[in-house]
C-alpha cells in the first residue's frame, strides 16, 4: 500500500491536523474557562479561514485506486462548506460565552469533525467510503444536537436525530448491499458500467439494482430532509442549540445535496429513467407539504426548518437533468442558501439571547422600532430565501428552474410550474416575519441591545454575500468551469 497517496487526501489530512491542534489547545486551557473560549474559537476560526484560502488552489485529486475521487467541483463544494462552517463558528461565540462555555472545546471539536465527515462524503468515489464519510458526519453531529442536554427539548431533539439516524443509515446500508450484489463492485464508475452491461458476470439492469436505489436514496432522504423522511426535522431544529440547528439546516444539506447529485449521475446514470421520476414526485411534495405547515408555525425554529424541508425540493430541481448546468445551479444554489439561511440564524440566536430564551414568532412584534438594524438584516434574508429580485435568492431560483426545465420534458415542466406557484406561497409566509417585525404592534417590544462583534462580523459577511452573489456574474461562470462531472 502507497501511503503516499494520503498527501492526495491534504484538504481532509489538513483538516484532522486542525482537529488535534484545537484538542491539544482546548486540554491546555481547560482551567481557565474565559481565556479557554477566547484561544479555542480564535484558533478555530484562524484555522478554517487558513482552509478556505488554500481549498481556493485545491484541484482535482484521486489516490486508492479511485474510492477517493475529489473533483474540481468537489473541491469547490469544500470551500462553500468550510466557509459556512466558519460562519457558524463565528455566531457561535456570543451563545458560548452566555450559555455554553464549558463547552466551548466540545463544540469547537464536534464541528470541525462534522466538517471532515462532509469532505469524505463529497470526494468520495466509493459507496464504502461514502457511507463512511456520512457517518463521520452524522455522529458529531447528533453529539452537536445534543449539547445543550440539561434542556428538555435539545435531550428529546437529540434522541429523534439519533434514532432517525440510525434507521436511515441502515436502510442506506442495506441499499448499497443491493448494488453490490447486483453489480460485484462498490466504485461509482464500476457500478455504472455493470448496470450497462460492461462487467461480467455482473451486467446489465436488474430488479435488485433498481430496490438499492431507492433504499439507498430512501436513506439519502434524511440528510436531506425531503418528503416523507422529514418527521425528524422540525422537533430537532427547535431543540438544538441555534448554531448548531443553522449548522444543521446550510453545511450538512448542501453536502447531501452535493453527493446525492453526483453519486445519482456517476453511479446511477443507467437507471436516470427511474430516479427523474421519483425526484419529480418528492420534489414536488417537499415543496407544497412544507410550504402548507410552516404557514401555520409560530415558533421560528420550526418554521425555518418547514423552510429548509422545501428549500431541499428547490436544490433538487438541479439534480434533475444530471447535466454541467444542474451542478453549477447546485453549487450556486447552495452558496446562497448559506449566506442567507446563517443571516437568519444569526440574527435568531441574537434575539434569543436578549429575549429570555425565547424563539416564538410573537417575540419579533415591533422589533423595527427598538432595533432597526437587526429588522433590516431580518428581512433582507427572509426576502432572499424567498427568491425577490434583486436579491441573490432570485438568481438562485432561477438558475435551478433552467437547470430542470433543461430536462426538456413534460414531467420537468410541471414540476418547474408547481415550485413557481410554491415560490408564491413561500413569499406569503416569510412575509409573515416581516409583518411582525414592522406592522404589528406591542405595548412590550424587545428593548434595544447592542449585538456582540462577532454576531456583527457574521451578518455583514451574509449581507454581503446576498447583496453581491447575485449580481457578480463571475460567480456562476466560475462554478459553471468547474462543475463538469
């Protein structure tokens, strides 16, 4: 064995030796509880933007025979991930230093190794090593979920994502045993080549290659949170600390996204027949079932994941046509849902903290009047989720709705004209949020309060990033070059 082919692997092996820096940081400070949060968050923060510059010259790599196969739009995809990380790593600090210092290492530790899970899953070109990195992903993660413990509702958040977790898991696992079983072969590109009678004795389409598709899918599904494997969402994004659950609803999203496409396309591409048109039916019930429900929340943290279970339909549309555009529309897609999704977050976890714990929806009457700048932020990226020109948000939509009606057929059609008349419906809920925080009246608003910098560094980078992403036209013609499969 070449374990040379590890210096292939260096965004992932780099990433692991962050991982011990911050462990090794975080043991030696654990007396000293405030100067512990300080050095921990400012190394980790240091360390992922020392990543995100270096993944900006990473190019395609391939070592162990090809179960690892990072492409160009992989590497790409790691950037868009390690930035949201950052973002998350950033808002974090004001509700560490308030409610979680203890665990500020743990915390640190846990996302970073969520992080690594989500490299292994986007570079991998191997089932085996896929399932592997959705794994790393998934354990830290619950870990993440379940952090805040002394609170009812994140120990009951916690148990519901394992358990769905689990299941999930095991249904993708007994998928893949499908595919190898009718294939011989657990590569992407392998098993592609067998369904299309390339390999023998193993060839051709069967019945027992077509049942690990869509159990493998089925368990896809939950990272994704589409239709019907979203029951979990909701009671987890409410539990959940709010960093973790903005964590949660952009970075773990866009990887299942990401490789979801990919292994569809690579490995799946023989039966496109069969997974376009169980796409077009889960897109279209993960739009309209979400959009119904989160018109009825008055709590934001559910209401944003009913936003984020329909948010999965509109990225899926780019998986439909499985073409170079669907990709960058993808990639795009994704990196705007993160500036505005964390904006969201960002700001929920502000008032959060100044409002007694609170997340209810009636918490944001009149927040306009006592203070401004928070409404405005607010509503800038409600109003880019919602897909409002000239927001980022627009460009994004649009881009998926081209990238499906591509497909050119009468199914991908209708299914572009139902998530328009969704993108309405979308409008008139986020809207709702909006009309607290300008039109309805209280005789107790939430007093006036003074963000920490670090909540302040994190909108101003998503402001920026919706304010400029759909207006810098580079930006899709840069992931457009890269997103070739």
């Amino acid at each position: 064995m070449n374990y040379g082919q590890f210096l292939n692997m260096w965004p992932e092996a780099l990433l692991v030796l962050e991982l011990i820096v911050v462990f090794f940081a975080d043991f030696c400070l654990a007396n000293k509880s405030g100067r512990r949060l300080r050095v921990v968050g400012g190394m980790t923060t240091t360390l992922l933007l020392c990543q995100a510059v270096m993944l900006t010259a990473a190019g395609p790599a391939e070592a162990f025979g090809g179960m690892y196969a990072a492409t160009k739009a992989a590497q790409v995809m790691k950037l868009i991930l390690t930035c949201g990380t950052l973002i998350v790593v950033v808002m974090a600090q004001p509700w560490l230093e308030r409610e979680a210092e203890r665990y500020a290492g743990e915390f640190h530790l846990l996302v970073l190794s969520t992080l690594l899970g989500m490299y292994v899953m986007v570079s991998s070109g191997s089932f085996l090593l896929f399932f592997l990195g959705l794994e790393t992903a998934s354990v830290p993660m619950a870990c993440l979920v379940a952090l805040d413990k002394w609170k009812r509702k994140s120990a009951e958040a916690a148990a519901k994502y394992i358990l769905v977790a689990t299941f999930s898991s095991g249904v993708m696992l007994y998928g893949i045993s499908f595919v190898y079983a009718a294939t011989g072969t657990l590569y992407f590109n392998d098993v592609a080549d067998a369904m299309l009678g390339a390999a023998q004795p193993c060839g051709g389409i069967t019945p027992l290659s077509i049942m690990g598709l869509v159990f493998f899918f089925s368990g896809l599904g939950f990272k994704l949170s589409l239709f019907p494997f979203h029951f979990w969402t909701a009671d987890t994004y409410e539990g959940a600390p709010t960093p973790v659950t903005g964590y949660l609803s952009v970075c773990s999203k866009g990887a299942a996204a990401f490789a979801a496409m990919y292994i569809l396309v690579r490995a799946f591409a023989p039966l496109a027949e069969y997974w376009e048109y169980m796409l077009y039916v889960l897109i279209t019930l993960s739009i309209t079932i979400a959009n119904l429900f989160a018109i009825r929340q008055s709590e934001l943290k559910r209401f944003m994941a009913f936003s984020s279970i329909s948010q999965a339909g509109y990225i899926m549309l780019a998986v439909v046509g499985g073409s170079q555009t669907g990709m960058a529309s993808l990639m795009y897609y994704i990196l705007v849902y993160v500036v505005a999704n964390m904006a969201v977050f960002t700001v929920i976890s502000a008032v959060e903290q100044t409002g007694g714990g609170t997340t209810q929806i009636s918490c944001y009457d009149g927040l306009y009047q006592t203070n401004p700048r928070l409404a405005l932020l607010m509503t800038l990226a409600l109003f880019s989720l919602a897909g409002i020109p000239p927001f980022a948000g627009m460009f994004s939509k649009f881009f998926v709705f081209m990238a499906a009606a591509g497909q050119g057929s009468f199914h991908a059609y209708l299914v572009v004209f139902i998530a328009l008349v969704n993108t309405v419906v979308s409008l008139y809920y986020y809207l709702l949020i909006v009309k607290a925080m300008y039109i309805k009246q209280t005789d107790t608003p939430l007093p006036h309060f003074h963000t920490a910098f670090s909540t302040k560094a994190a909108l101003a980078v998503c402001t920026l990033g919706i304010a400029l992403f759909g207006v810098c036209s580079c930006i899709y013609d840069w992931l457009y070059g890269v997103a070739a499969f």
